[in-house]
C-alpha cells in the first residue's frame, strides 16, 4: 500500500491526468494508473485524438515500477466499444476447464478448432491435449511463480499486436476465465485497446477437480457450504481464512506450493482440528490425474513425497473421506496416493 501511495504521488507531481483503477491478481495485487500526456490530445492525420496511455503496474513482490506503452486501437470517446475493431481485430476470452479435452464446454472446442488464422493465447497450464487441437498460431505465456506481472505484460502485448494486425486473438485460460484467472483484469484492459471481449465460460477446477477425484463437496449430513480460495492473497501473502466448520468445505486453487504453510495457518489461526481430511486432485481430468489425501498434519508430506506440482486443487473437510476406501477393522478411511480414481469425464 506504501508503495502505491508513493507511485501515485509521483505520476502525480508528473501533471498528467490520471484515472485510478484497482484490479487483483492470480499472486499479486497491481494499481494500474493510467497516465494520460495533455499534450498528445491533438488529432492525428486519421482524424482520432492521438492519445497514448502509459500503464503503470506496481510489482509488490518484487518492489518495483515497471510500464508498457500500449496505444488504444479502436474508439476512445467513453462510449459503447465494439466487439470488433475497424481492422477486423477482435478477442474472446475463452475458458480450457480443468484439462480434459471432453471437458470443453461446446462454444469453447468449436471456437479453438474452427478458427485456423486465430492467435491463440494460451496459458502455461493448459493441458497440451487442448492445445493439439487448435490448427492455427499458438503463443504459451510464460507465468511462472514469482515473475506473474511481467508474464502479464507480454500477454497484454501478444493481444495488442494481434489486434492491431486485424486478427483475430484467443485467450485461452485454465478452467474459468473469471474465477481466480484474471480474467476481469483483462477484459479491463482490452477494453483500454478499444475493444469489447466476448468471454466464454469454462469449467471451474474448484468443482470438477473434487468430482473427478471422488470427492463430492456438498453431502447431506457432511457439508452444506462451501467456500473457494486462493492460496495467494494480496502483494503475495496468504489470505485470510474463514474460521472451522465442521459441515464446510473449503477449495483451495493455486496453493499447492505453500501447502506446508497453508495447513499451519488453517490449525493454528483457522481453529481446524489437526486430523481434518484434506485431498489434493492433481492434473484434474488428464491421463496422469492423481489425488492424494491425509489430513492437516500429514498432507504436506504425503504431497512432498509423491512429489505433487500444479495444477492441482486441494479439499478440505471431511467430504474427503465421504467416497473413500475404509479399513475393514477400524472402518476409518484409508488415505495416500489414489491413482487415476476418475480420469475422464467420458466412461
């Protein structure tokens, strides 16, 4: 927050107009100010105000200020935008679901297959089963951990290069475009561009990576509510949690690298009981889909062990336990590594 006090007191003592535009983020918490110079408001030889916008994104992991200067492509009068640009250049964000190609939602396959001059924008998850698909350009973002903001810059200049050529841009996002997939952020800015996204939904690893894995997360008599977070709050710390519930489920995306920390924070600021089940679903829906489970005090290295990566998505609560093997004595579930118990969606 200091840091962005401080940029803002800067642009400002630089006179240029600003807006001020909150967006958050898969990992981190950006301010996007948009600076406008005053003395670029003369026409151009087109007959448009000739503006230039500077966005501004302050990094909060890494402590610094870094811009791209990316022209508006299409009308800049605040009025309705067009789905389309004069050019002919337009963008759907488009969402891949949880991995499984039979898992695409119908508008999705047909616009991936039936479009061989799009751009496709791809996101680093997206399962390369997916992708084998498309029969036109493909560009793979590279978000890894750590380096997300700038990894979104040359996303946001991928798509603003494919519009200015008259193209027409797919972003194609893991599961839902606007659930934990900065989805909103992009359309935001896109519509900075001139342009005005089609978006089409995508199923939600936070409800089919449990189903897939078994794990119903609501049941009667277990769990009547359900909660979904991110494993990433704000500048990159953990979020805050909502405190235990015996009959809730809590769906955790993007956490599996600070799983250690996670399950800590749940028993020791959340009041969860240690022996509360958790299931980690990995690669949802993909031919090498495992889940592994145990419970708050156990799953960090049960996960380490089986040496678990993203994308995966953790349960808990004690739905895990609900579908299950028991033990034949004791009648309790038995946890561990559980291969490929519901690989595809097509049986």
């Amino acid at each position: 927050m200091i840091r962005s006090m401080l940029l803002l007191a800067v642009l400002l003592a630089s006179r240029s107009t600003l807006a001020f535009v909150p967006i958050s983020s898969r990992r981190h918490f950006s301010t996007l100010f948009y600076a406008t110079d005053p003395t670029n408001n003369e026409l151009s030889t087109g007959g448009k105000a000739n503006v230039q916008k500077k966005v501004f994104s302050a990094n909060n992991e890494w402590g610094i200020a870094h811009h791209s200067t990316l022209e508006p492509l299409g009308p800049n009068d605040g009025g309705t935008l067009p789905d389309q640009l004069p050019n002919g250049g337009r963008v759907t964000l488009v969402g891949a679901g949880p991995g499984d190609p039979d898992l695409l939602t119908v508008a999705a396959y047909k616009i991936l297959t039936q479009n061989p001059n799009a751009l496709v924008i791809s996101d680093r998850l997206v399962a390369q089963e997916i992708l084998d698909l498309i029969p036109g350009e493909i560009k793979v973002a590279r978000k890894l951990p750590g380096c997300a903001e700038f990894a979104q810059e040359e996303i946001f200049s991928w798509v603003h290069e494919g519009l200015k050529q008259g193209k027409h841009v797919i972003r194609l996002k893991i599961g839902d475009p606007f659930v934990f997939g900065r989805g909103g952020e992009e359309v935001l800015v896109f519509r900075d561009f001139g342009v005005e996204s089609k978006v089409i939904p995508g199923v939600s690893s936070a409800f089919s990576a449990p189903l897939l894995g078994s794990i119903p997360v609501t049941h009667r008599g277990v769990a009547q509510q359900v909660v979904m977070c991110t494993g990433y709050g704000r500048e990159g710390t953990s979020p805050d949690l909502i405190q235990y519930h015996k009959q809730q489920t809590v769906v955790f995306l993007m956490a599996v690298g600070r799983l250690k920390e996670l399950c800590g924070r749940l028993i020791n600021m959340a009041n969860y009981p240690p022996e509360t089940p958790v299931a980690i679903v990995e690669r949802a829906g993909c031919p090498n889909q495992r889940t592994v489970t145990g419970n708050l005090m156990t799953i960090a290295d049960v996960a380490e062990e089986h040496q678990v990566k993203p994308p995966s998505t953790i349960v808990v609560g004690e739905v895990v336990n609900v579908l299950l093997e028991k033990d034949s004595e004791t009648g309790e579930a038995v946890h561990g590594l559980i291969q490929n118990m519901t690989s595809s969606a097509v049986v």
